[in-house]
C-alpha cells in the first residue's frame, strides 16, 4: 500500500506565487493543494498557538483539493480572487484579521467582508501566501485530501481534521467565524 507522502513523492509538485506566476498557467486539472505562508512571521500575531507543518521550510496554513473545475477555475479564483462568501479560507483569515464588524451578510445568512476588507485580504494573500499543487489522477482525491490533513494538521483545515495538534486552535478559529 502507497503511503499518503509517497503518493506526493511519486508525482510532480508545482509551486505558484501569486505576485510572480501568472494564474493563467494554473491548471483546470484535479489534483491536491496546499497554502503556505511565505515566511512565518507574517502569520505569529493573528495565529497564536497554532503548530505548522512544512512543505520546503514553509508553513503549511491550509491544504484542499481541485475537482472538476480545476485549480486555476475554483481554488485560485475563490480563494485568491474571490471573497469570503465562496471561501472558507478567505473566511477564516478574514476573522483572524478580526473583521467581524465588516461582514455583509446575504439572505442565505452567507457572509463576505466589505469591500476595502476583501481587497486588503486578497493584497495580503498575494504578498504572504503561495501554493504547492500536485496534479493527481490515479487515486481517490477526496481520500487523500483526508490522510494529508490529518497527518500534517495544517491548523486553518477545520473540516475533516481529527488530529490532536491544532485542536483548540481550530476550536478558536471556529468561534471567531461564528
């Protein structure tokens, strides 16, 4: 049986970076993600107590999964693009920032944050984060997204995540989105 980490060591790994790549190269392919800050300072005052894994010396902040519509279509649009309301990512780092007062809320009881905070969110994700991607077809991705949360515990992954480490990180985070 393959391991989790094998399954990544037998395929290509690709790093993105919003302020240098051109999302037009992302692909609109299947496969696994992971958000990591680009230096851990930037991440030390809104996420206190948190435990990071790494990916090359980075911190690993979150990991998800491109499906059908592929990681340029749903991943990087809604989480470097989009807004609150079509991301949880962006939800979560929005309430680390405390922008609980700048949430707009829909009918549906959806929230995004205003404008000038969406914008602010997204320059800071373009200077702070980047994003490793393997493109993988040959195994069961939604299986393989759960193994890899739960062995690296990326501590901004609340869905999904049974892993001890970054348990009452999560549970913070969880109040602060509420």
């Amino acid at each position: 049986m393959t391991t989790t980490s094998g399954i990544l060591k037998s395929n290509k790994k690709y790093c993105f970076d919003p302020l240098k790549d051109n999302p037009n190269d992302l692909p609109d392919q299947i496969g696994i993600y992971m958000i990591c800050a680009k230096n851990k300072d930037s991440l030390e005052k809104m996420m206190i107590g948190a435990v990071f894994p790494e990916m090359d010396g980075l911190p690993i902040i979150y990991i998800g999964i491109s499906e059908k519509q592929g990681l340029k279509k749903r991943d990087y649009r809604n989480h470097f693009k989009g807004t609150a309301r079509k991301s949880t990512f962006r939800k979560s780092l929005g309430s680390l920032f405390q922008w609980q007062e700048d949430r707009i809320y829909d009918n549906t009881g959806k929230y995004k944050f205003n404008p000038i905070c969406e914008q602010e969110l997204t320059k800071w994700m373009h200077d702070n984060l980047l994003i490793y991607y393997w493109l993988i077809t040959d195994t069961d991705i939604f299986d393989l997204e759960t193994k890899l949360i739960n062995e690296l515990d990326p501590p901004m992954n609340i869905a999904k995540n049974k892993s001890p480490v970054n348990k009452e990180f999560r549970k913070h985070l969880c109040e602060l989105r509420n």
